[in-house]
C-alpha cells in the first residue's frame, strides 16, 4: 500500500467512525475523563479486552478520581475493585506506586513530557504514547496489536512486533497523520477487521487491503489468511 492510498483509507474510516458501536469508543462517557483517569485506564487496559477494562475503571474511579484519594485505599481494595482485568494484583501495585510518584514528584499531576512520563516506573513507552495521544491531544501513535495487525494486512508496513510497527509508523508519517490513529483503528479492528471474523463484505475500506482477494475466496486460502490475523494479533 502506498502512502496515498494509507491516507484516503483512513479518511474513509474517519467518515464511518461514527456509525460503529466499538468497546473502545465507549471509555468517552463512562467517566470523568482527566489525565489521570486516563493514565489508569491505561494501565488496567494491557492484556485486557475494552470491556473489562471499562467495568473496572468505572468500579475504580467511583472510589477514587485522584492520586491522592487513591492512595488512601489499599493494596487489596484496589485488586477487588480492578477484577478479574489480566495480572490484576500486579496492576493493583502497579496504581498505588505510580499514584505516589505523581503526588511526591510532579505534585499530583501527571506530566505531558514523555520523558517525564518515561521516568514513572511503571509507565514504558506503549503507555507513555497512549496517555500523550488520549489525555493531552498529541500527535503521536501508539500501537498496539489492532493497528500492528491492521496495518500489515493492508501492506502499508511489514513488520513483526507492534515495536517495530511503531518504529516504521514514525519514519513513515507526519505528526499530523498520527494524530487519532489508535482510537480509529482499533475501533475499527474491533467492530470490522475483527481478528477472529473479519466482516470483510461490510469494510469501507476492502479495495485497500492486500489480502482482500484471498479472503473473497474462501476454502484454504481464506483459513490461510485468517491465521495469519490471528498470529498478527497475539500480544509480543
């Protein structure tokens, strides 16, 4: 795929956006949403599917809006309230450690530097470029395994990590052309490119995809390629 024909696809998806019913598109009400929800929301997120993480932001976020109300609660109210998200002990940690280090270091506020955002332990670079794009409107990507699956279905990028698909997106796009990439994508791998049953019939944007063809036929090929989504979706 050509640049050009990246660029009029995603301007399609951006003019179906609004008729999708996606997981993801459902964090825009479901709270209060400040740079700190979102940085939590973040992290209970990884290894989680939308829905999950959306319960037990709200069950979270009903109890305590601000580092500082959250670290009046403990270890194990945090872990009750966060179940059953993946690694859900770890998390529960992971938010009572990064609650302290914003109220000792950055006076409970969370930074918009990446590098400041870096220096959290706790926040990698994943992490730190969602919470750049959602919470403080930057022109940056953050790819996760929607946009690392999608992307190399389309043949736009050929690459095996979302690490790597990051790395090749920043050399091949402008900051502008980042802009959004994540939100749209993913709520369009979630609800059309669906990793497990695309609904290829219904895509915008079918006449860019390079597998397009092979998922037409139908028999062997397809089964082919829809291996090969679901091995482009596994978590790295």
């Amino acid at each position: 795929m050509e640049k050009i024909d990246f660029i009029e696809a995603v301007e399609i998806l951006k003019r179906e956006y609004s008729k999708w019913e996606a997981p993801a598109k459902r964090f825009e009400d479901a709270y209060e949403r400040t740079h700190y929800t979102i940085t939590v929301s973040v992290l209970l997120s990884f290894r989680t599917k939308d829905e999950v993480t959306l319960e037990a932001g709200k069950r979270l976020f009903s109890r305590a809006m601000t580092p500082y109300d959250m670290v009046r609660l403990d270890k194990e109210e945090i872990e009750r309230l966060i179940y059953p998200v993946g690694f859900y002990r770890k998390k529960a940690k992971s938010i009572l450690d990064i609650s302290k280090e914003l109220i000792e270091r950055f006076d409970g506020a969370v930074p918009s530097e990446e590098d400041k955002l870096l220096s959290i332990k706790g926040i990698g670079p994943k992490a730190a470029n969602i919470i750049l794009e959602s919470a403080f409107g930057r022109s940056t990507v953050a790819v996760d395994t929607h946009l690392h699956r999608i992307l190399n279905l389309w043949g736009f990028i050929e690459t095996s990590t979302p690490e790597e698909s990051f790395k090749e997106l920043k050399k091949r796009l402008l900051p502008h052309e980042q802009a959004g990439l994540n939100k749209l994508l993913v709520s369009f791998g979630q609800v059309i490119c669906k990793p497990l049953a695309p609904r290829c019939q219904e895509c915008p944007v079918l006449d860019f995809c390079s597998e397009k063809l092979v998922v037409k036929e139908g028999g062997e090929a397809a089964e082919q390629i829809l291996e090969k989504m679901r091995f482009l979706e596994k978590p790295m």
